[in-house]
C-alpha cells in the first residue's frame, strides 16, 4: 500500500508520499517491504499509489527490475478513475477493490497485503506456515506493545490457540476495554516474555488473505481493512494472530521517522541494515565512495559520494551526495543529501547567482532533518531550542525537531 497523504510527516511529505520519503541515508522507506518480499521469495508484487506519487513511482520502477525472461515483477498500480468507478481510493480496502480484477487474473491461492511505510524485518514465509497450519481464512501480524503504546494501534484479543475472538481499533484511554485485551499468560510464554506481563496484540497493519476470503471480504463497500473489514470478518471466518516478535516501528509521525533513523546510528542497532542474509535493497546510483578530508566522527552513518571538510559528526545521518564544510558541527541530525551536484542557478534582482547544495563553513545543527537539496549557508545556527511545534520562513519544528523543507535555500549567518 502506497499511503494516504502522510499529513503527520509534513512537511517531508509535501512533495512525495510517505514511502518514498527518504531513510537511513541512502534508502527509501518502501525498500524495507519489497525487500522483504524479495528476501520471503515472493517475487511478485503491486505497488498501489495516490498522493504524490511520481517519486516513489519512479523510484520503484528504477530499482526493481527483475530477469525479462522470468514471471517476477514489481507492478505500480496507481489511482485511475475507469467506467465502474470514478472515485480515487477512499481507504486500503477500497485500494484493494478498485484493483481486485488485476489480481484476480493470475491463480494466486494467497494475498499479503503490506503498509509501506514500516521498519522491520519479517520472513512472510512463517506468517505463511502458520496460515497453512492453523486453517485460517486470515492471519494477520501482530506486535506485543504495552499499555501506552496499545492506545494508538488497532488491538487484536485472541485465545491461547492465537485465533482472534476480538478487534478494537484505537481504544485510546478507555482502559476498561484495554483490560479486556490483555494476551494470554500462553501467548506470553511463547514469545519469551513473563507470563506476568502485560502486553496487547497491536496491529501492524499486515494480512495475509485466502484467495476466496478476500474476493468475498471486498463486495462490499467497506473503506478500510482495520475499521471495517477486519471486525466483519472475525464473526464468521478463522482469523488468527501471527505474533511477530523482532524490532517494527511505524513510521507514521516526525517523531517516529526520527527516532527510528537515529537508531541505526547506534553501535548495536535494533535494525541492522548489515545482515548478509536479509540484505534492503534499493537503486545503484554508482556514486563515488565518500571522501573525508580530517574530521571527527562519532556514531554516525555515511551514505556514497560524499565529501567532508574537518566537521564534526556526532549520533548523525549523512545522505547520499552531501558536502559539509570546514568547521561544521552536526549532531543528532539527519542530512537527506542531494540528487546531484550540480550548482542551481537564482535570480536574485536581476543578476544570476550561483551557489553549490552543501553545508556551509562553520555551521551549527542540532536535532534536526535536512531534506534534500536544501542549501545551508556558513555559520549558520539550526537548533529547535525550547519550541516544540513551530512554523516560519526558513523551517517547521514538529515533536520539537527542526525539519528543514526540500530544495530550501538558507543564508549566511541565519539563525533558524
């Protein structure tokens, strides 16, 4: 699934949708269910996109690009209005409807249907197994969370044979119905933890469908898998909980996409973008390797081609394409980098002025995302200080994190 119009990652979604926001510096956040897929040996797969959407189209269809002989794919499948309906999608299900006869043309005995804007790594192939063992019409990924968390998500109740007897969507602070949800000392016990332990099933938004069980799902006009969908079905159909037990953030908000690109900076990382065996995959750009010219390094994650001048890098992302400049100091920061190197060309009354994407001399950043190609002058200051949720000229500040918009110009000596 493409995602809706990702309002709460504004403004790193004004111009792309929220897969095809950038991650880890070199990566795009689609990357991490495709390559999942590609790991799980499904090598067919459909990208269903709307809001803009011409970057993660692009993206795909230049990093994907399976044998011409064989039968895999990734297909991108956008919003279109046809004869039957001229509606764009109002929810997953009705992403799922509108393209169903495309699906449908193929004898698939299974449907996985994904979110694209998640960090973690699952082998879909023992979601499958368990499907196959269990019997079930539908096996959806869960997540144990506590109590907190629990409020947000979509909340599955289940009984000690992981069948799910009940489904709330968001409780928010009614606890009476979160006591109600609590897993099983069982389940618990299963997944390693305390039989003690207080934890709910939590959503993540995954599904695996028989083939006649989603055709029969969707004729209907039902909008969305979570609120509609899943609650009709638990009535009358063997639906199961599949407990995922590795690191899953949901990249929904600033905040998340924050936090969870600084933690791969951490010597041990709870998301290891290391693993020869479970490799994410994404576009070859053939960019030179990094050059770094003197300079002090902590923590800090570096993607290809960029050049460094005596700077400071400290718990930090670096993008592809990024020059920083003599005496910069960057900490807990992450810099989108550019998509090419070339010098962009101003009018500026009158006269033509040409500067190069980079990070000036001297400056100063903390906490903070720089999108790609935003031009930062010397000795500037980019700090978020006391202000948790600000908008002016030169930046937004959301969950108290400057984020600094696409192609955004700054100059000499501001202090954002």
């Amino acid at each position: 699934m493409g995602g809706g119009q990702g309002t709460r990652l504004f403004p790193l979604t004004h111009r792309r949708s929220k897969p095809a926001v950038p991650l880890a510096g070199k990566y795009r956040i689609v990357d991490i269910p495709i390559s999942n897929c590609i790991n799980s040996g499904i090598r067919q797969m459909y990208v269903l996109t709307q809001f803009n959407s011409e970057s993660l189209n692009r993206h795909v269809m230049s990093a994907y690009r399976f044998d011409q002989f064989d039968d895999n794919f990734v297909h991108i499948l956008a919003a279109q209005q046809t004869p039957g309906d001229n509606n764009w999608y109002q929810g997953t299900a009705d992403a799922v409807r509108q393209n169903l006869s495309y699906f449908l043309e193929k004898p698939y005995k299974y449907f996985l249907i994904l979110s694209g804007d998640q960090l973690y790594r699952m082998d879909y192939r023992e979601m499958l197994k368990q499907h196959k063992k269990t019997g079930a019409d539908l096996t959806i990924a869960t997540t144990p969370v506590e109590r907190d968390p629990a409020r947000a998500f979509g909340l599955m109740h289940t009984d000690e044979t992981s069948r799910i007897t009940n489904f709330v969507e968001k409780p928010g602070g009614d606890d009476a119905k979160l006591d109600k949800l609590v897993m099983p000392a069982p389940l618990l016990k299963s997944v390693d933890l305390p039989e003690d332990a207080e934890r709910f099933q939590a959503s993540m938004g995954i599904y695996l469908f028989n083939r006649s069980v989603l055709e029969e799902a969707l004729n209907n006009d039902l909008q969305d898998f979570g609120g509609d969908i899943i609650p009709s079905i638990i009535e009358n159909k063997n639906v199961y909980s599949y407990i995922f037990r590795g690191y899953w953030e949901d990249i929904g908000t600033i905040a998340s996409f924050y936090e969870a690109n600084l933690e791969v900076t951490k010597i041990v990382p709870s998301f290891n973008f290391f693993d020869p065996d479970n490799p994410i995959y994404t576009r070859a750009r053939l960019l030179p390797a990094s050059k770094i010219n003197e300079a002090n390094l902590k923590e800090a994650l570096l993607s290809d081609g960029c050049i460094i001048t005596k700077a400071t890098i400290e718990r930090s992302i670096i993008g592809v394409r990024s020059i920083i400049e003599t005496g910069c100091v960057i900490t807990d920061s992450i810099i989108m980098g550019s998509d090419y190197y070339s010098r962009r060309v101003v009018e500026t009354d009158g006269k033509t002025d040409d500067f190069p994407i980079q990070i000036g001399e001297n400056t100063k950043i903390h906490k903070a995302i720089i999108d790609k190609n935003a031009v930062i002058g010397k000795n500037v200051t980019i700090h978020p200080g006391n202000r948790v949720n600000e908008d002016n000229e030169w930046c937004h500040i959301r969950d108290g994190i400057v984020v600094v918009p696409k192609g955004k110009r700054i100059p000499d000596g501001t202090i954002v």
